[in-house]
C-alpha cells in the first residue's frame, strides 16, 4: 500500500473542493495543478466507502454546474457552426495542403467561441460557488479531518504534502504562507494539530 500517493489524493481532493469555492481557481489551471486527483484511485483502494462519499459530492457539484444560461448556450453554439463553416470555406478555396497551417488556421478561426465558452463557464462557476460555499466548505473539512487521521496514525511527515488554497477558514490546518495574485489571496497550509484555540487559523 502506498500511503503517500494516498495522501497525495487527499490533498488534492482538498484543494479540488476548495478551488471550486469563490473565488474560484480557473479550471484549466486548477485541472492541470492539482496533480494529486490522478492519485484518487490509490484511495478509493484504501478506503471505497470514504472514496464513494467524495465522489458523490463530486457528482453533485458537477449537476449544479449544469447552468449555462440557455441564451448564452445558443450563441456558443450558432458561433462555432458560423467559425466552422467558414473554416471549411477557407481551407476548401485555399486549398490548403499543410497540415499544420491548416490547424493553425482552424485554431484562430474557433478561439473566440471556446473563449467565450470559457469566459461563460467560469462565471457558473463563480456563481455555483458562492451560492453553495457552505456545503463546499463542509466538505473540505470533512477531507481535512480524515486526512488528519490518515496522516497521524500512519505517521506521515505533513510538511511532504503542502496544501495551496485560496480560503483560509479551514479548522486542522497549520497556514504557513500567504500570497497576493490579482488581489486574491493563496495560503500555503499543512495537515496539524493547533496547539491551542488562540492560535486557530493564525498565519505564521
């Protein structure tokens, strides 16, 4: 049983729940960053029951994603017919032979409806976030206090596994650093035990 690549889910399932808190961590980024989700089956072998319970509350915030203005989802749609078919139009009177520019230009021509699909999406999941930042919250916390068990009784060095959030309101976790990017505030925190109720949530 490898027990790191077990902790390693359980952090980037905290960070996973947490980035999808307001102010939400763009997707591409967050996907891409949180490279302890690729781990999650590790945990799913450790513990199924708890492994099901994560996944159902993945479940369902994926269904409140499910939001898309139908107008907004119309545009999407007719734009990227209208950025295809002039693409085809394009590649058929050049008569392109290179792949690569025709790639090149089959890019430039679709880029601004999956930008404005991105843009669109981001902003549901601005507003998913507020709207369900408590049972959000909830759930971080019930992976922080699994994890501090899994972590102590295995005795794992914390300090291996930094957790990076965008919230700092979390109970278990020792915050190490804090940084600002385009005014939004990054904590660098670890799984502990907090000494005493004073110090709850003090950044060192």
């Amino acid at each position: 049983m490898n027990l790191d690549k077990i902790a390693s889910a359980l952090i980037g399932y905290i960070e996973y729940f947490d980035s999808n808190r307001t102010p939400v961590k763009p997707y591409l980024i967050a996907s891409l960053s949180i490279t302890g989700l690729r781990k999650k089956f590790y945990l799913k072998e450790y513990d199924s029951e708890f492994y099901e319970k994560i996944r159902k509350e993945n479940s369902w915030y994926l269904r409140e994603l499910q939001r898309m203005p139908k107008g907004r989802a119309i545009i999407f749609v007719i734009s990227l017919f209208i950025e295809v078919f002039i693409a085809v139009v394009l590649l058929t009177i050049l008569n392109v032979q290179s792949r690569v520019f025709a790639a090149l230009l089959i890019f430039f021509l679709l880029s601004p409806s999956f930008y404005y699909f991105y843009k669109t999406y981001t902003m549901v999941r601005e507003e998913v976030g507020k709207e369900c930042d408590e049972r959000l919250k909830k759930t971080v916390q019930e992976i922080i206090d699994y994890a501090k068990d899994f972590f102590k009784n295995n005795q794992i060095d914390a300090t291996k596994f930094p957790i990076e959030l965008r919230h700092d309101d979390y109970k278990g976790l020792i915050y190490k650093d804090k940084k600002g990017i385009n005014g939004k505030f990054i904590y660098t925190a670890y799984i502990g035990e907090i000494k005493n109720e004073k110090e709850t949530q003090k950044i060192l």
